[in-house]
C-alpha cells in the first residue's frame, strides 16, 4: 500500500506543480467571461461518467485485488471492445445532436466525454489491479501536455476563447488515451478480436449501476454548490467560485493517493485495528495538506487580487477536504471492497438532500457565496459524523475528535483572522503539537514512513 501511496503521490507533486500555475495562470489572462465559461465546460464534464452506465464501475469490482498480468486476456478484451463501441455510439450521437443544434459545447462535450470514458476505464483497471506506476504515468503525460499547450496558448498566441482551450484538453484526452491503449496492450493483449456482444454490455452495465448511481450522485453532490452559484448568482460569481474550486482541486493531488490506493488495500480484507490505525493517520495527513490555503491566500493576495473575493471560500471548500478525505478514502473504499453498493449509493443520496436543503437555507439567510461555501463546509462534517454512527467498530476515539475539534477551530480563526505568514505558523505549530501528544503513534509512524522513504531513494540513486 505504502509504495502506491508514494507512487500517485509523486504523480500527483507533478499534477500538482502544474495545476498551480495552470490554476492561476488561467484567470490571470482570461477575461471572466471565458474563464467561466470555461469552468462551465469542465462542470458538464463532471457528469460524463455517468454516460458509461455502470460499465466501467464493473471492472473496480471485478478486478479488485487482483493482478493485472493474472487476467484472462479474452475476458479482458472483450469487456473493453463492447465497453468502446457502446461509449462510441453514444459519442456519435452527442456529437450530431450538437451539429444539428449548433451547441459547440454539446459537441465538444460529446468528443470529450468519449476520451474522457476510455481512459477512465484504463485508469480504473489500473487502480483495481495495483498498477499504480503506469497510472502515476497517465496522470503526469496528460497534465504536462494540457500544462504546455495552456502556456503557449496563454503567452504565444495570446488566445481568449475558451473554446479553444476546451478543444486543447479534448485533443490531449484522445492522445494520452491512444498512448495507453498501447502500453496495456503490451503487457495484456487488451486489443484483440472480439465479437459485439449485447449480453456482455448488459452484464457489465448490470454488475455496476449501483456504483455508478453513486459515483454519479457523488458528481452531483460535489457539484451542488456550483450549480447554485451558476443559476442564483452572476457570471462575476461564478467565475470566482470556480477559480476557488480549481484551488481545491490542486489540493486534491494529496488526496487521490489515498482514495485511489486505499481501494486495492481494502479489497485484502484488513482487521478494524489496522483501519483505526490508517484513518487516524489520514485525518492528520488531512489536517496537513488544507493549510495549502495559507499558501493559496498568499498568492492571491499578491498575484491576483482581482480574485480576493475568493479567498473567504477557499477556506471553507479546502477545509471541508479534511472529512471528505476519511469519508471518501476510507468509509467508500470500504463500501466498494465489501460490494455494499446500495449502502454507499443510499447514504450519498441522503447526504445529497442534505446539502440541497443547506445551500438552500443559507443562501436565503445571506444570499451570497459564502454561505454557499460555508453549506458545503457543514455538510462534509454532517457526512463523517453519519459515517461514524453507521461503522461504529471502527469509529474515532475521545481524543481523535479533541484534535479535528481543536485542529478545525484554528484552521478556521487563522485563515480568516491571520495574515498568510502568521496563519501558517500558528497552524501547523499546533497541529503538531496535537499529533505529538494525541496521536503520538501516528506521529512516528510518520516519521520511520519518511526516513524509509528517503533511504529508498538514496538507494535507487546509488544503483543508478
């Protein structure tokens, strides 16, 4: 598990390092029209997921655990063969429908939903085989090239229309998909011929839409808020929210090596110590990785000031990454493994009702972005608290909650009421003093966690 995890993380310091710039080059040099008409495309995108029926969802479960190099090459291929035709299909429909309507985001949304399709089904049988390098590789190929086709767009052509930014990532989605279909065909013969076969789609589509319905729902739940901000509020508004929820997708690079990684771990059926041990580990690296904010408010406060409307937000919406890192890596992983299904997809579905009635009441209290903000905050707490209820065997001790308690108040005092400077040392000086005497066990796992990783390193370099 542990070399998954560094495996995605390393990935993920590059993604990481792009979408930095990427983020804030973006609003920087767009005008708020293209800019969030841009993020408009990338919320559609979303929900294009839901246009694989379940299908690929299969594959998480039928392959989970198991390794890549022990599956049938027949089997393989032929799930994938119907599983393209069946996403092509669709793509050609889409596509004509947009020709006809004359919606350029409808038909630029079909050709990325169909890119965006096939290559989350490589990635998804990579995560469930354990092949965390070769989807350490995806991730970085397809943001190095969005990153340098962004750049030249931004400083050589000095282009405003979002639309062609919108066709950049569809043409980079197509390639790093075309690049993969090679690299697993190598190793499993994952192109072979196979026969169209309308039992084989219904199976698969079978086997999965529960799964599906809640990764669907997830996207919906996770999109409530824009949703409101987009047909409540301005484009202005709009544009501002997003540049925040791009800020917190740069943050989410240190938190798919545990969503990610946690699946294929589960699958082996750990004892309830072991997940009490690893969830408390999570929630600090958790604490951890939202004090980016402060380094996110620096920027803003000296690079885009523009943008400062958002810094409220992002404390909020970063924030809120604390308990959706344990609900998501670890409560829905174990959902996943176990093949509870209705259960995940039941309990998101109740938690999408929660935010609604929320981002409802707190937008008519004070109708503005904040408090749309603030709703996502207090529903990701709702989220972990149902959570611990339902899996009380491997629920959070006394002290585990005196430290999110203690940990979330200052968090949240220090990122409205402290400079960056000071909101960053006071943070994570009492975030480590809380590990050092609450969760001291966690604290040196961590630390033998570091220096093995260092020494692995240095041993790689020395072999070279």
């Amino acid at each position: 598990m542990k070399k998954g995890i560094f495996s995605i993380a390393m990935a993920n310091v590059i993604c990481m390092a792009l979408g930095l710039v990427t983020n804030f080059l973006l609003p920087k040099h767009l005008s708020v029209n293209s800019y969030a008409m841009l993020k408009t495309y990338s919320l559609y995108m979303n929900y294009a997921g839901f246009f694989a029926l379940g299908y690929s969802d299969s594959v998480y479960l039928k392959y989970g655990g198991k390794k890549l190099g022990d599956l049938n090459t027949a089997n393989l291929s032929n799930n994938f063969y119907n599983y393209f035709l069946m996403i092509a299909t669709e793509a050609i429909i889409a596509f004509i429908g947009g020709i006809i309507l004359k919606n350029n985001i409808l038909a630029a949304f079909s050709l990325g939903m169909f890119a965006n399709n096939i290559m989350g089904y490589l990635k998804i049988l990579l995560q469930a085989t354990g092949e965390f390098s070769t989807y350490a590789r995806a991730l970085n190929i397809e943001k190095i090239v969005i990153f340098i086709i962004n750049v030249a767009m931004i400083f050589a052509f000095k282009v405003d229309s979002y639309l062609w930014y919108v066709w950049a990532q569809i043409a980079t989605g197509f390639l790093v998909t075309i690049c993969f279909v090679f690299i697993i065909q190598k190793s499993t013969g994952l192109i072979q011929k196979s026969k169209f076969c309308v039992q084989v789609i219904v199976s698969n589509i079978k086997d999965g839409y529960v799964l599906m319905l809640g990764n669907f729902s997830s996207g919906i739940f996770t999109g409530i808020d824009r949703w409101f901000v987009k047909f409540l509020l301005n484009s202005k508004a709009f544009a501002v929210y997003s540049f925040a929820v791009s800020t917190e997708n740069i943050i989410n690079v240190f938190v798919s090596p545990i969503t990610v990684s946690m699946y294929n771990w589960f699958c082996k059926s750990p004892n309830n110590d072991k997940v009490k041990f690893i969830k408390r580990v999570v929630m600090i690296w958790g604490f951890i990785i939202i004090g980016g904010m402060f380094f996110v408010k620096f920027i803003i406060k000296y690079y885009l000031p523009q943008y400062m409307d958002a810094c409220e937000i992002i404390i909020y919406l970063l924030g809120a990454q604390v308990f959706y890192l344990i609900v998501k890596g670890i409560y829905v992983n174990i959902y996943k493994s176990n093949k509870q299904q209705n259960r995940y997809f039941l309990q998101l579905l109740a938690m999408t009702v929660v935010a609604l009635i929320l981002n409802t009441v707190f937008f008519l209290i004070n109708n503005n972005i904040r408090s749309i903000a603030f709703a996502t905050y207090c529903t990701s707490i709702i989220w972990l608290i149902v959570c611990e209820i339902k899996n009380c065997q491997i629920a959070f001790e006394l002290k585990d909650w005196i430290f999110i308690i203690i940990g979330g108040i200052t968090y949240i005092y220090a990122g409205f009421y402290f400079s960056p400077i000071w909101g960053i040392i006071v943070y994570y000086s009492i975030i480590l003093m809380l590990t050092i005497v609450m969760e001291r066990d966690c604290f040196i796992y961590g630390i033998n966690s570091i220096r093995s990783f260092k020494e692995s390193l240095l041993r790689n370099a020395v072999g070279k």
